[in-house]
C-alpha cells in the first residue's frame, strides 16, 4: 500500500509542485487548502501532469474541530507536509494579528492533532527571513536568527520553536524545517506555478507578467547597495528542485534517518545573484526584451542573502538541479500559457 501523506496548502504554488512531486514518487496524497490564495482547478492540473487526482479536503485549519474531524476520517496518514499560511510580507505588516492567527493557530491544530491522531512526521516550510541580514554569507544552519523584520517572518521564527518544543516534549514526533531561500519557475508542463493575486510582490512574477504586457514596467528597486552592481542578491530555487527536497525530507522521516527528532536545512542553490543578474538572465533566456527601470530602495529590503547548502546537500543527499536560464523560461511558460500567449 502506498504511505498517504497530508500536504496542506497543496493547491497552492510550492505545495502543487510538491503534490506533483510527491506522486510521482509513489506517495497518496491528500490536499488540505481553504483556498484562500489559490484555486480548486489546480487540482485538475495536477491531476493532468500526474495522470492521478489528489484527494483534496477544501476547509480552514485555523478551525480545531475541523481539523479534528479530518485526521478522524484519514487514520492512514504517515506524515504531513505543512505549507498553508499567509505570506504576503508587506501585507503582514499593516495585518499583524491575522497572520499570527491564520499562521500559528493552523500549525498548532496541526501539532495538537499529531499527538492526538499518532501522526509522527512533519515537514515545515520555513523561509530564509529567519536570518534577516546575516553577518557573514553565505549562511549556514548555524549561522544565528535575528529579529524578524515583519510580523510574516516573526510567525516562521516562532513556528519553528513551537515545533522544536513540540518535538522535545512528544514521544514518537520528528519535524523537519526546510528554510526556502527564494523559490522562482514553474513546472516544465506550464499546467501549475505561481498565481499572485492582484500585482506582484516578487520579483519574478512582476518580470513575467511585464513580459505579458500586464505591467508596465518593473521597477528594480535600488541599485544603490554594497554588491557588485548596486542591486540586491539573492539565492533563486527552482520549485521543481524545492519540491524534491520535501519528498527527500519525507522518506529520510519515514525510514527513521533522521539524526534528530526535529531538524532544519537551508533548501537553495549556494548562489546568489543579484536583480539585474536575473533581469538580464531573463532577457537572455527567453528572447523578450524586458521594460525596467531603476528607482528607490524597497522599504524592508535586506542587501543580500544566499544558502551554504552544504548539510541538506551531504546530509539529505538532495542539490538543486536546474540552472536559472531554464528556470525563468519555466516561469515565462507558465505565464504565457496562462494569458494565452503563443
Ligand atoms: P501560496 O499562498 O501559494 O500557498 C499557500 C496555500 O495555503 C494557499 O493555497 C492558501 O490558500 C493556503 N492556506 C493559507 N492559510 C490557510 C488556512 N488557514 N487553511 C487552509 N489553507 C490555507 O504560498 P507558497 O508560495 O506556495 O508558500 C508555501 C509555504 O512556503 C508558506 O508557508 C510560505 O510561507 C512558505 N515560503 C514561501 C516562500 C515563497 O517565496 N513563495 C519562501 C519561503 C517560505
Ligand atoms: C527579490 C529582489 C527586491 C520586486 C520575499 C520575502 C521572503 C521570502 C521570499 C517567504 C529584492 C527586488 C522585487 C520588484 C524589484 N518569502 N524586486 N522589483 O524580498 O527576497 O523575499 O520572498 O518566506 O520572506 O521577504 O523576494 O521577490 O520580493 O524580491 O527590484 O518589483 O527583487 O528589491 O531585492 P524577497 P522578492
């Protein structure tokens, strides 16, 4: 029989890709998603790259009995993979109090119904925030947390303690935390990616749709900062390559090659590249010239961040594969297919 693993938020954009991922690798798997920021059609995509429809269960984990209810009517789950939370960083802000609820309260009916239910794995999507401008680059595990800088990026750092102290005090329990440092792309299929709603907050869904000619122009934020063209660094992870990383974190889990009962990976690529880097990456890779022009620094914007992925490469035995020309073409593929662009 094949182990059923509970993804939430598997209707939206990384935990499609890891539905698609996980099946693929011979898991069952159940979607939990309100839908609060994705659609129920992904599920018929998923089920068109897969040629298998996941279960979904649309409701909202924030409700306990809800939640309750589900582990009582799937007994055979083995392990979950927790993605559903809010993430818009800016929005996080002016919201504090929704997102701490929606964020915590889920994991912790999640957790709650671990030890209730006899589930014993879970895997945690955490982000890079949690080390907001780091001191020395490029960051390890060990490298320290620091203060968050939003409310969005207060709720990773203390979900992840909740989790550790979960961890220590149930027997039977083990958690993974994979720190994402900035997933970009899409499937090769275009059938599932990225689906911001309104304008993009993230630098490749605002290329792409400038692209498409949905905006304008892209503003590139401050080219002002200590590297080596003024524009901000960061480490892009192709999905596909992020949603691998969970089906490897879920089997080390399940085959109990865990070292710890709660460990945590920093999941990128081990290089940083900075805006102008990508735009130009994109103008390369897809032959489409891109409207851009430099303007001010972005409040909250950190100068620049990117993964040592030494311990998830040796520990986990997983590497990011794809290069990022193949990544944004991806990413524009997606969004061709979906304003009906030839
Ligand atoms: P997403 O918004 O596309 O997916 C999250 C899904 O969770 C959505 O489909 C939403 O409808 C659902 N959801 C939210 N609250 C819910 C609730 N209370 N009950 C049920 N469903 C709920 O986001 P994503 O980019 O796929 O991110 C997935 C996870 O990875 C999130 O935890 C996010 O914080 C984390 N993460 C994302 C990034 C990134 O840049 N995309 C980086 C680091 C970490
Ligand atoms: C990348 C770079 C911008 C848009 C956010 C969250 C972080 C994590 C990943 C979840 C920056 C520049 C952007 C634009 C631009 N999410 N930019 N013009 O800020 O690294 O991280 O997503 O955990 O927590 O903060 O990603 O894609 O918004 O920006 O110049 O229109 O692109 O200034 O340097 P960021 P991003």
């Amino acid at each position: 029989m094949k182990n059923q693993i509970l993804v939430t938020g598997g209707t939206g954009y990384i935990g499609s890709h890891t539905v698609v991922e996980l099946q693929q690798a011979g898991f069952d798997v159940v979607i939990v998603d309100n839908l609060c920021n994705s659609k129920a059609e992904v599920v018929d995509n998923i089920e068109k790259i897969t040629g298998i429809r996941p279960q979904f269960e649309c409701f909202d984990l924030t409700e306990r009995q809800a939640v309750r209810d589900f582990f009582g009517k799937y007994k055979q789950i083995k392990a979950i993979i927790h993605f559903a939370a809010l993430k818009a960083v800016g929005e996080s802000v002016s919201k504090p109090l929704e997102y701490y609820r929606n964020n915590l309260t889920a994991l912790m009916n999640i957790l709650e119904a671990m030890r209730d239910f006899g589930v014993p794995n879970i895997v945690f999507s955490s982000s890079c925030t949690v080390y907001g401008q780091p001191e020395h680059l490029p960051v390890t595990e060990s490298t320290p947390r620091l203060p968050a800088e939003s409310p969005y990026g207060n709720t990773k750092a203390i979900s992840e303690d909740i989790i550790r102290d979960f961890c220590k005090a149930t027997q039977g329990v083990s958690a993974i935390a994979l720190r994402y440092f900035n997933p970009i792309g899409a499937h090769p299929s275009a059938l599932i990616g990225e689906a911001p709603v309104g304008v993009p907050n993230n630098l490749v869904p605002y290329i792409t749709q400038t692209a498409a000619g949905i905006r304008q122009q892209l503003s590139v934020f401050g080219n002002d900062y200590n590297t080596p063209d003024g524009t901000p660094i960061r480490d892009y992870i192709n999905v596909v390559d992020l949603s691998k990383a969970h089906v490897v974190a879920i089997n080390r889990l399940l085959n109990g090659s865990n070292k710890a009962n709660y460990e945590y990976f920093n999941i990128g690529t081990g290089r940083g590249l900075s805006v102008m880097e990508l735009v130009n990456a994109f103008i390369k890779s897809t032959g489409v010239d891109l409207n851009y022009k430099i303007v001010g620094r972005r409040a909250g914007d950190i100068e620049k961040i990117w993964a040592d992925t030494s311990l998830a490469n040796n520990e986990l035995g997983w590497k990011a594969e794809k290069n990022i020309e193949e990544t944004l073409l991806s990413a524009w593929n997606w969004e061709k297919n979906v304003r009906g662009i030839k």
